[in-house]
C-alpha cells in the first residue's frame, strides 16, 4: 500500500499580520546579526497605505504591522517569524 500527504498552508493574509516588534525580537533571539535585525525592521517600518475606491483617493493611514510585499523576501522572512511557533 502506498500512502500520499500533503501539507498546504494558505497564507492569504498571513503577511499583513506579522508584528514587527515580537518579529525582530525573535530574530534577535535566533542570534542573528544586528545588522540584519536592523535592516528587517526598516524594511517593516514607516509603510502607508492608501485606498482608492472608483477613482476616489483616500488619506494616507500608517501601517504598524505586516510585511510588505511584492519581492522574494516577504515569503521568506514570514517563514522565519512563524518558525518560532511551530511545534509550540
């Protein structure tokens, strides 16, 4: 008998809810260099959003979690941030 898995994760959304704060902490906690802390804390600070709605603009809103998107990091770092609580 053959037996097949499959593990599927869904992560619609999972981005925009990585904290940025409890995030650099447990990179520093993994003992990763500073420097890299430092650099994934810029790159997960000082975003806005805006909503456009027919045409309409809306105010720009800070952004206080989440990672952007739009590049191969994000899959990456969101790996690293939910390491820390599988198996937990």
């Amino acid at each position: 008998m053959k037996i097949a898995g499959a593990l599927l994760l869904d992560d619609k959304s999972a981005f925009n809810n990585v904290a940025r704060g409890r995030f650099v902490r447990r990179l520093e906690s993994m003992g990763i260099e500073p420097d890299m802390c430092l650099w994934v804390e810029s790159f997960t600070a000082d975003r806005n959003v805006r909503i456009v709605i027919d045409g309409t603009e809306g105010q720009d809103r800070a952004v206080e979690t989440g990672i952007p998107q739009g590049s191969p990091v994000p899959p990456i770092l969101f790996a690293v941030y939910i390491s820390g609580s599988l198996g937990r």
